[in-house]
C-alpha cells in the first residue's frame, strides 16, 4: 500500500489510547490511516464520502478489515453514507460485493439533497477514532485515534443524515 505506513505498521497509534491529531499527508497517509482505523475498529466503522473514494476504501486490506468486523458479531456494524455512488458501481469497487453479502451488518445509503453539498469526507471508528479531510478531493486532513468529543459530535452528525437519506436501489442484490 505505503512504503512510510505510518499508522499500521506500528503500535505507537492505537484506537481509544493515542490521543492528538496526526497530519495526513497526501493519499498514501490517508488510506494508511483509513485502514488502521478500520482494523483496530471492534464495533462500528461510519464513513462519509463522496463516491466510496478507491483510493482509500478499495483495496484488499481495507475490505478485509470491514469485512472482519462486519462478521465479528451481532451487534458490529459498517455505514457508509454516499453521495454519488455511481463511480463506485460503474467501476466495480471492491466493497460492493461485501455490502450486498452481508446487508444486515453494512448499510449504505445515498445522502439527502440537504447533504449532497458538503465538501468534507470522514470515517469514526468506534466513537473514538476520526479520520477528517475538509476536501474530499484531497487527501491532506488528519487523524486522530483518541478524539472522544471530536467522534462523538461527527457520529451525532452522520446519525442524523443517515436517519434522512435513503438506501440506494443500485446496491440491492438481485435475487432469482
């Protein structure tokens, strides 16, 4: 993935107990980041993108991650709140798959029009680990594996649009 992975190849950054934001540096830190969150995650793991983003949610690791704790008991669970998924379904992203599998433990839904301008994309891991970039676009943000108030004020946030957005038809399985 990163020759510098900073945040996996470590344990000096563990989820609930390193605590300060860390600078992320271009899309190689990001996806690092994106991916530590997403392997010391226990119980939920909330993203917020612009079109499943294959740079930090599409490859092996990063599905191996959700899909261990997608599995890892009744009440683990992912939601990604998407608003433009077409992208992700036209070019086949890796999660896809993994989503229509396991519906009951990975939700996804299209944000609502009153979301559909929001410029920043995040991931919450657990309620204690925030990865930010103001910028969808770019990979600069940080991260910060022991930001309480910080995740809890996002997971308010993604809450409230996931509970206002619909699940998209294009990620429904079709059964014969």
């Amino acid at each position: 993935m990163n020759e510098r992975a900073r945040f996996t190849d470590s344990n000096a950054f563990r989820l609930g107990e390193t605590a300060g934001e860390q600078r992320l540096e271009g899309a190689d830190d990001a996806a690092d980041a994106a991916l530590a969150l997403a392997t010391q995650a226990r119980r939920s793991l909330r993203i917020f993108t612009h079109d499943f983003d294959p740079r930090l949610y599409s490859d092996e690791a990063f599905y191996s991650a959700v899909s261990a704790l997608a599995r890892a008991g009744r009440r683990t669970f992912v939601r990604i709140l998407v608003q433009d998924p077409s992208r992700a379904i036209r070019d086949g992203h890796r999660l896809i798959g993994l989503i229509q599998h396991l519906p009951s433990h990975i939700g996804v839904r299209r944000v609502g029009a009153d979301w559909q301008d929001e410029r920043f994309a995040f991931q919450i891991a657990d309620e204690q680990g925030v990865l930010w970039r103001s910028d969808a676009d770019l990979y600069e943000g940080s991260v910060d594996f022991h930001a309480g108030p910080r995740a809890r004020e996002l997971r308010k946030w993604f809450d409230d649009v996931w509970e206002n957005s619909e699940p998209d038809p294009e990620f429904r399985r079709l059964r014969l």
